[in-house]
C-alpha cells in the first residue's frame, strides 16, 4: 500500500487505496470495494458537483404547480392555499438537493465511467496531494510495465506501447518520437546486419 484517503462525512463514506499495481475504491461504506487497474485510469480530473437524478424536474414541478394554483384561486374557491402547499414542497426538495450535493473531483476511467473524490474532505490539500500521488504512481508503473526499447521483443508489440502510452498522456510527443527513432534505428540495424 502506498498511500489511503478516507472520506466521511454526514451522508457518505469514501475509502480509496493505492497499491503499487492498482487503486481499490469503496464509494460507500456497505458497498463491495472496487479495484481498477492504472490500465483503465486516465489521468483527468474534472469539477464535478453531484445531484439527486431528476431533482430539478421535481423543483420546476412543483413550481409550476404553485403558479397555476395561484392563478386558479381567483376562479376557484376551494383551493385558495394549496399554492402554499406546492411552495413548501418545491423548497423542500431544493433543500434535499442543497444538503445532498457534494463537489468533487470526477476522475475518468477508461470504460467512460467516474470515480468520485470530495474535494474538501479531510481537507482540500490532502485530496489534491493524494490525487497527484495518484496520478504519480499511474505513470510510474505504466512506464516501468509497458515503456521499453529491446531488440529481442517484436517490432509492432513495442510500437503498439508507445503509441498507447502517448495517447493516454504517459509520456510526451518529445519522448515519443525520441523513443520510436531508437525502435526504428535498433530494428533497421539489425536489417543491415542480416544483408537486406
């Protein structure tokens, strides 16, 4: 285990791992733990603010509701305060969302799904120094797993890596055309030797 982050907080409970080889991570406290592979982390991080799924349909529904029974309490008199009513529950569930709401940091996985980290919990500078160590070891072991020059391995395999590992940001354009010269000069040589 290299580094841990535990987030606790009224309504969740975050544990997030980081392993020399992958990051396990619970989202919630009774939940199964997770592990993913640096393979499928990518090294992005976006703001992100979470929300209840449909919250503002409820909000704008229940406001809409409120306006027409305004409106139609001058025509009808039996609902002279059930505009009230729409008013109390529109601000009930907008208090919902404003106690559930959490920002946090929304790191990308491969497979086009997210894994959460609350950017204040324990504290701002802990989650960002536990993101880059993050981060950190993603590269490092990428590098030492798939970033390698050898003449006794193929070809297209060692080529393969490098473009990969560029794509997902591993190493540079720089280091990359540095890289595949080598690839090409080590193989072509060998070319030449055999008389081609």
């Amino acid at each position: 285990m290299i580094a841990e982050l535990y987030q606790k907080s009224l309504f969740s409970r975050r544990k997030i791992v980081i392993y020399d080889t992958k990051i396990v991570y619970q989202p919630k406290k009774n939940e199964n733990e997770m592990s993913f592979s640096y393979e499928d982390i990518t090294s992005y991080k976006e703001n992100y603010t979470t929300q209840i799924k449909h919250i503002k349909k409820y909000i704008y529904g229940f406001s809409y509701l409120a306006g027409a029974s305004f409106f139609l309490t001058n025509f009808i008199n039996n609902i002279t305060f059930l505009w009230i009513f729409f008013v109390v529950a529109a601000i009930g569930v907008l208090g919902v969302q404003l106690i559930f709401q959490e920002n946090v940091w929304k790191i990308r996985l491969q497979n086009g799904t997210y894994i959460f980290i609350n950017k204040t919990l324990p504290n701002e500078n802990e989650v960002n120094n536990f993101i880059d160590q993050l981060f950190k070891q993603r590269n490092k072991y990428l590098r030492e797993t798939y970033l390698f020059v050898n003449k006794n391995l193929e070809y297209e395999l060692q080529f393969r890596n490098l473009q990969w590992l560029r794509q997902i940001e591993v190493i540079g354009s720089e280091e990359f055309d540095i890289l595949r010269k080598e690839l090409d000069v080590l193989f072509n040589t060998e070319k030449k030797l055999i008389g081609f």
